[in-house]
C-alpha cells in the first residue's frame, strides 16, 4: 500500500510546473508572516485595546468593502495583456505590506478600519491574480493536485506562523510586532514574484485577440453555472471567516477550561491552531487524490457535512462539563478535513468553467465570495460573541442548519452541469 501511494505521487509530482513551486515558496513564506497575525488580532484587538467584538468585527469585515474594489480591478488586471498577473501580485503584496504597517500601529477604531481597509485592497488585488497563475501553470489531469501544492505551502506557512506567534508572545508579550513580521513577510513575496514569476503563456495574447473587459464581465455574470457555484461558495467563504476571527476570540472568552474557570491560554490557542494547520497539511494530498475520483460538486458536498459536523463539536465544546480541550482539537480536525476537501475543487471548477482568457475576471468574482463571506462573517461573529453565551453557544447550531441550505444549492449545481 505504501509503494503503491508512493507510485501515484511520483506519478503527478514531476508534472507540476516549476512556476508553480516557485510561487508556493513565495506564498509559504508570506504566510509565515500571515499565521502571526491572522488568529491572534481580534484577541489583541479585544483583550488589550478594549475595543468590543462587535467593533473589532465590523472594523475587521470592512476589508470586504475594499476588497470588493480590489477584486474587480485584480481580475481585470491580470486578464489584461498589458499588465497580466505578475504586476498584479506585485501590486497586492506592496500593498499588503503596507497595511500590516499601519495595524502594527493601531491605537483605536478608526485607525483598525483604516489598516483593515488596506489589507482588504491588497487581499483583492492578490487572489484573482494568484489563482490564475496557478491555473494556467496546471493541466486537465493534474489540476487539482496543483492548486493542493498551493494550499499546501499556504496552510505549511500558517502553521509556522502561529507557532512562532506564540513563542513571541510568551517571551516579549507584545502582539505589535507581529504585524510588523507580517510585513517583512510581504516583502519577501514580494521580492521571490518579482524575480520568479513570469507571465504565464496564456497571458501572451494579442490584445485584439482578448474579450474587452466589460463584454468579458458581462459573459461571467450570465454564465448560470458558475453564478449558481458563487451562491453556494458564499457559505463556505462565511464558514472559514469564524475560524479566522470568531472562534480564537471564542476559545479565549467563553470555552472554560475546568481547572481554573477561565478560556484558553494565547499558548494553548496557538497549538491548536497550528494542530489544525498541521492536520489540514498531512491531510491535503491524500484527501485530494481521494476526492480526484468524484465530481466536483460531490467534493464540495463531503466538504460541507464535515463542516456540519465541525460545528457540532464547536457548540459541544461550550456547552459540555468537561473535556472541553478534546471537544475543540476534534472540531478543528474535522474543520481541517472540510477545508481541504472545498479548496482544491473549489477553484479547479472555476478554472473548467473559465475560458482561458477570462480566467482573471472569473477568479475575480470568484475572490469577491471571500469578501462577501467576511463582510458577513466577522460582524455576525461578534454580535454573536457580545451576546449573552446561550445565544453565543446557539450560534454555531445556525451553521448546521446553513449547511442542509448549501448541499441543496450543490445537488442543483451537479445537475445544470451535467445537461
């Protein structure tokens, strides 16, 4: 059996393209930097600021309204003959850097928004330009396998990150300098785009030969398929946002632990994250190839009753007298699981749906779920974590109940796309 694993991956290995490698580098290290901020900001934000969690929700879910705007000119731009994606990504990590400058300074309200307002933009820019590089780089027959390296080095460099947070905060105690780690990390992406990534051939078309960008939205937004993945792919989008700001805010004010009457330590966060992190990463290959023999949408179906049952055990852990640690490090296994079953398929339907010079601008509303699922997600979040714990605790049940909405949304899908 051990051959027989090793055989199939050295089957598909050789065939991703080395651009693909040299961009998951680049995307590891950026992550690094990311994984030092992305779970421990609403604590900060919350705890040591003072700032509600409905307000550090809004301010936090107003990246959205920017990354809408960043959205649509980033899949314009990448499609563009002219500037094409290697600019963009240059642009969005410029960008980005900036933003964790100006959070690393944050003293109120106003200037989170502002920060998160910056990071919304940059965060747009980058995605559309992101996925089609590393669309274009994959073939028919490897092009879930390929985007999974992708996700690979993302969830790799999450993992780091958040160890090395907690490291930092138990010796220094201060969250600032992360963002200022977050930063440098930008940077770095910035330096491996600049001197690894070419423009990918797909890119190399006349521009008389490309669909003007308005008659090239204009053809994505009717392609009914794809608009009916996009109602479904918000759920999703909404899903992952709780993991990113509600539930570390969630497992530090509200799961207790039995011996001291209080949540969660920022160490004991930080290694659950990372066990997260680090399950999704040994589960990503394996559960790629298991899911290679379904259709998309029954992957993204698997995807969605694992993320049912993630948050069970998430309302499990608030509610139950005791084990409250093992009730959380099994709803985040099973969340690592919903993840890496959606990314992969996610985005290798976009890509089978999207002629290849469009790719851009499909990516690009593709991304403008992710704005919409936070937009969404991490004000609804911390109204719920400013509510008395039984509405908080019923929370996580309303998800369950979203998820029966969802599967209904992907067995419709599954069969527009088989007429």
């Amino acid at each position: 059996m051990k051959l027989a694993s090793q055989s199939q991956l050295s089957s598909w290995l050789p065939s991703i393209h080395p651009q693909v490698w040299i961009f998951a580098i680049g995307r590891f290290l950026s992550e690094v930097g990311t994984g030092c901020t992305l779970f421990y900001a609403p604590i900060f934000f919350v705890n040591q600021l003072g700032l509600s969690a409905t307000s550090v929700g809004v301010a936090l879910g107003s990246a959205s309204i920017s990354g809408v705007v960043g959205r649509i000119a980033g899949g314009s731009l990448a499609d563009s003959g002219y500037w094409g994606r290697r600019r963009t990504l240059l642009l969005a990590t410029a960008i980005s850097a900036i933003a964790s400058l100006v959070l690393a300074t944050t003293n109120n309200f106003t200037s989170l928004v502002i920060g998160s307002l910056i990071s919304g933009l940059g965060i747009g820019f980058y995605w559309p330009a992101a996925e089609a590089v590393v669309a274009d780089a994959s073939q028919i027959d490897n092009r879930r396998e390929t985007f999974a390296i992708a996700r690979l080095a993302d969830n790799l460099g999450l993992a780091i990150g958040i160890v090395l947070a907690g490291f930092l905060i138990a010796i220094i105690g201060s969250y600032r300098w992360l963002f200022f780690i977050d930063a440098i990390s930008f940077l770095v992406f910035f330096g491996v785009v600049y001197v690894g990534i070419i423009e990918t051939e797909q890119q190399q078309i006349k521009e008389s030969e490309k669909t003007e960008h308005f008659a090239s939205w204009m053809a994505v937004l009717s392609d009914r398929r794809f608009l009916v993945y996009i109602a479904v792919n918000i759920f999703f989008t909404i899903y992952i946002s709780q993991i990113h700001s509600t539930l570390p805010l969630y497992f530090k004010n509200f799961v207790l632990v039995e011996s001291t009457a209080t949540g969660f330590t920022e160490t004991t966060i930080s290694g659950l994250f990372a066990w997260h992190l680090v399950f999704a990463i040994v589960c990503q290959l394996p559960v790629t190839s298991i899911l290679k023999r379904c259709s998309h949408t029954l992957a993204l179906t698997v995807s969605a009753i694992f993320w049912a049952i993630g948050f069970g055990l998430i309302w499990v852990s608030g509610t139950a007298t005791s084990h409250h640690l093992v009730w959380v490090i099994l709803a985040l296994g099973v969340f690592a699981v919903a993840i890496v079953s959606y990314t992969p398929s996610s985005a290798s339907l976009v890509t089978d749906l999207a002629p290849e010079n469009q790719r851009g601008v499909y990516f690009s509303i593709n991304a403008l779920c992710w704005a919409v699922g936070s937009f969404i997600g991490h004000p609804l979040g911390g109204w719920a974590l400013d509510q008395p714990q039984i509405i908080t605790n019923g929370y996580w049940l309303g998800f369950i109940l979203s998820v029966a909405i969802a599967v209904v949304i992907l067995q419709y899908l599954n069969r527009i796309l088989a007429d």
